[in-house]
C-alpha cells in the first residue's frame, strides 16, 4: 500500500540535556538542521523503571508494565526464589506493529482495542535492534531483534534472512565485558558495531515499508562505561566520546535525508531514546539497607534470592523494585495483608532517610504499584518503586557488604531525561510520556482505510 | 524447498501444451493424417500430463540433490535454554543491570 510512511530512530540511553548541549556546541549539525526545520526537542519521561526492556516495551506496546507484564530484565519466582530472564515471548500486549500488520498473535491490549478496528489495510513494518524483542516472532515485515539476542539464527523474522546479515558481518550487540579489560579496544567495537547498524538500516531502507524502526544500542553501551567523559574535556576519552555522537549525528542525518527524499510530506519522523543518562557517583545496594533495617534476613547458602530466609519481610530485584514478602505468595514468607500497610509505611520513611555522607536525600520519588500501574498484571509489579537522585545508581545485589559502593560504572540510567524529537505540531502540553508514543504513531496511520 | 501444488499443476499443463504440440506435428510429419495426430495428442495429453504431474509431485518430496538454504530447517524457539539463561546473566552482570 502507498501511503503514510513512519520512519523512527531510536537512541538507547541518549538522555535531552545531552543532546541540547552538543546541538549547542555545534556537536550534532544535522540534528541542528532537522529542529530547524520544524522539529521540537522534548525532554521525555522513560518507563518505570527505566530500565531498558520495559521502556522499549512500553514505547512499543502503549501499555504500561501492568498490562504488558514486563517490570525489567529479572523477575523472580515465586515458588523457589528462581531467577527468570523474560523475552519477547512473555510480553502479553502486541506492540504497534503487530496492530499495524493486523496480527496480534492472540494478544490484546487497551492500545489495540482501540486501534485494530480503525485499520482494514494490514501495513509492513521493518524493526531492526529493539531491545526485548528476542527471540524473534513472525510479523508482518522484518524483525531482527536487540538486546539481550544471543544468536542470529533466532533473532531474525522472516529467519531466511539471517544469512544476508550474517555475510555483511552484522553485529548483534558488542561484548560489554571487553568494556572492563580493553577500554579503548571496546570503543573500537563501538564504532564498528554502528557502522554495521548503519549497513544493515540501508539494506532494509530500500524495501517495501510502512513503518521503519531502527534503533541504537551502542549509545547505552558508551554511556555506562564513559559517561564521564560526555561534558569533561579533560578526560582522556572526552574526543572519542564526541566523535561517537558525531557518527551517531551523521547517521541521524542520513536517515533523515532519505527519508525525505522518498516520503516526503506523507512521512512522519521521530526520534526518541529509552531513557536518558547521568554520571555515577555510588552504587547503592538496597537490599543490605533493608538487611541492616531488619526487612531482609540471609540464610548463608544458596546462589542469589535462593538466599532470603524466615524472618524477610522485604527485599528488592534491580533497581529498586521492592517486594513485601507475602506470606500467601512466597514459601518463605510471613508478611499478612494485614501487616502490608504498615510496612509500606515504614519503608517509604526509611527510603525517604536514606542520606548520603553529606545529608543529601538518595531517594528522589518513591511510588505505590497501584499509583503508577493498571492492568491485569499488576500482581506482578512491584510493591514500591523507588526513583534515585542523579549519581545514585540502586542496585538489587544479594550479599552486598556495604550500602553504598564504588563502580566500574561511568554512567547510571535516569528516568526524567529522556530525548524525543517531534514534528513541531505534535504538541503534548505536559511532559511525554514513552507510553504515549504509539499512540501517537497509530494515529498518523488512521483514516487511510476509510 | 517444495513448490507449492498450484505451481505444479500449472507447469505440467504448460508442458503438456507444448509436448502434444510437438508430438502431434511428429505423427502429421510422418504419416500426413491430421486425424490420427489429434488422436494421439489428446489420448497422450490426458494420459502423460497425469503421470507428469504424479512425477513432479513425487521428485519435489525428494530431498536428494536439492539446493537448499542452510537456513531453510530453522524453527524459531520461544523458550530460553539452560544455556541462554547463563548467557544472559552473564550479558546483565557485564553491564551492571545484576
């Protein structure tokens, strides 16, 4: 079908505040050019948590966590205390272009209700390196999956195409643990993983599409081994930190170029990142704080969560999900619904005292589940969710000897400093949301069938 | 990979068309009776465009000597192994997201 074209570029980790100040420094000249001719910067929201599977999920799906049951890259067991890895099979609400393709696979979600009946016309979608979106599933189009994809063979939809990404050496991600023994040597691979990005969004550019998502994940890689270097001119990787967002830039202008030059004004052009980035300062274990507030108990053996005992009344999975131990819920657990309230309470209050060494507040907003989620998975989610300060990276490390650590980290995922880049016209009043965007995109597809 | 039944189908009529055609300005060639060549080709043309198709059908079940793309086999697997799942830890701990 001719007609309205989507194409969306997504930046994992590039956070507003960034991107402002390098467009300022003349950093970024054809992202420059793209705001002035009609494009507004927004600084967005991420997903909670802003963790990269659920904000890339709720970007694709316009849901929240609640009805697509993604809460971040573990979940735990209820019944052992297991650890589970969820992937693209476990997201329960179909994304956009599931709906756009008119194939949810059996899912249902507020989003497609309301759309699925607006569309008569199925439309082809091309999606290359969006995270949690492995293993690869049938689609109307192309899907070649991001992080955490393990192997092509498995990562790309239809599968007959794996070969041709195979022979152009495409890269499915970078190996981050080069990140810690070979500095220099992983931002080679950097540089070269976005020049193979870069091939295999040409490749795909030239076939027959109605929506185009193509996205970047080398950005979050840099950002949390050399996030430091962003703004720091000193730092002895501050050029190399430049010189990415340079290529990056260049890209973005390319994308941009052609798309123009085939879609024109039936074209609709965004650009977002999943959340945005700040410089570590600490790590904070939150699990030893609620061990040391006498919520969390250890037994000595055991590999991880295997290791919570009687007496837990709390503990928290990555970041700062924090969970009651219920005793209906979990073998070992003892909290009643009774008890519930009060240990809400007194947790917030602990989460709100939470100092650093200088008397500065850690904890910059701390959620209830049924405040910030809706849908029939909240079971799921988490019974509070804590939002740090900038600088403060909480982590849900099992036998973690202090509270707050050092990192090999640069970089720490933030929630409030997301980037979109919309049409001027595109006028959202408040601050955007991740979980508006689909809407969104859907909406620039309705009324063509009518 | 197997063609689909249509394709075949349609190649065996196709065929079949051009070798009754051929067969039949044989049998005219050699004995000058246009009713006799007819004959022979509508009799062959229903006879042999069975067995062609029969054949055709049989040939594309045979795997032997077929070109086939590596990738032809793969089933897209829903479920993590015990090996991804150590895979994936140890991608998460890389990156500080365990």
């Amino acid at each position: 079908m001719e007609g309205k074209k989507v194409l969306v570029v997504g930046i994992d980790g590039v956070p507003y505040t960034l991107v402002g100040e390098y467009v300022e420094r003349g950093y970024m000249p054809h992202l420059k050019a793209i705001l002035e001719e009609g494009y507004k910067l927004h600084q967005m929201d991420a997903s909670l948590p802003d963790i990269s599977s659920v904000s890339w999920t709720t970007f694709l799906t316009g849901v929240n966590p609640a009805e697509h049951s993604i809460y971040g890259f573990i979940h735990l067991d209820r019944r052992d205390y297991s650890l589970r890895f969820p992937n693209s099979g476990n997201v329960m609400a179909p994304t956009f272009f599931q709906i756009l393709g008119l194939d949810t696979a059996g899912k249902s979600s507020s989003l497609a209700n309301k759309y699925l009946p607006r569309f008569k016309e199925p439309r082809t979608s091309i999606v290359v390196n969006v995270p949690h979106t492995y293993p690869a599933y049938p689609m109307n189009g192309v899907l070649v999956s991001g992080f955490v994809a393990l192997d092509l063979a498995r990562a790309v939809y239809p599968p007959v195409l794996a070969s041709t990404l195979k022979r152009m050496g495409y890269v499915i991600d970078v190996d981050p643990s080069k990140g810690h023994r070979d500095r220099a040597g992983f931002l080679e691979d950097l540089f070269h993983a976005l020049d193979k990005r870069r091939e295999a969004f040409d490749l795909f550019f030239k076939g027959k599409w109605d929506l185009f998502v193509a996205c970047i994940t080398e950005t979050d890689r840099l950002h949390h081994f050399f996030f430091d270097a962003a703004l720091d001119e000193a730092h002895p990787y501050h050029g190399a930190f430049v010189d990415f967002y340079k290529k990056l830039d260049d890209l973005v202008g390319h994308f941009y170029d052609m798309f123009l030059e085939r879609h024109g004004g039936q074209g609709f052009f965004m650009i977002l990142s999943d959340h945005g980035f700040a410089t570590l300062r600490k790590e904070v274990n939150i699990n030893r704080f609620l061990e040391e507030a006498g919520f969390l108990k250890l037994k000595e053996e055991g590999e991880r969560y295997e290791r919570i005992a009687l007496g837990t009344k709390a503990f928290a999975l990555d970041p700062c999900r924090v969970y009651l131990h219920y005793k209906d819920q979990y073998p070992l657990g003892e909290v009643g619904e009774g008890e519930a309230e009060s240990h809400l309470e007194e947790l917030t209050d602990l989460f709100r005292n939470l100092r650093n060494d200088d008397g500065s507040p850690i904890i910059r907003a701390i959620y209830r589940k049924e405040e910030i989620y809706q849908g029939p998975f909240l079971d799921d989610a988490p019974d509070l969710l804590c939002l740090p300060v900038d600088g403060y990276d909480l982590k849900g490390r099992i036998g973690a000897g202090t509270v707050f650590a050092d990192s090999v980290f640069a970089g720490m995922h933030n929630q409030h400093d997301a980037m979109l880049i919309l049409p001027e016209e595109k006028d959202f009043g408040d601050k955007p949301q991740i979980g508006d965007l689909a809407g969104l995109l859907l909406d620039h597809f309705c009324g063509e069938d009518l | 990979m197997e063609d689909y039944r249509v394709r075949s189908i349609v190649k065996t009529i196709s065929w079949r068309v051009l070798a009754t055609l051929a067969t039949m300005f044989i049998v005219f060639a050699f004995t000058g009776k246009a009713k006799l060549s007819v004959g022979i080709g509508l009799v062959e043309a229903v006879s042999k465009m069975v067995l062609y198709y029969l054949h055709e059908r049989t040939w594309g079940k045979i795997s032997w000597g077929k070109l086939k793309h590596p990738l032809a086999d793969l089933v897209l697997k829903k479920e993590l192994t015990p090996e991804d799942k150590e895979l994936i830890q140890q991608r998460l701990k890389e990156l500080g997201y365990m």
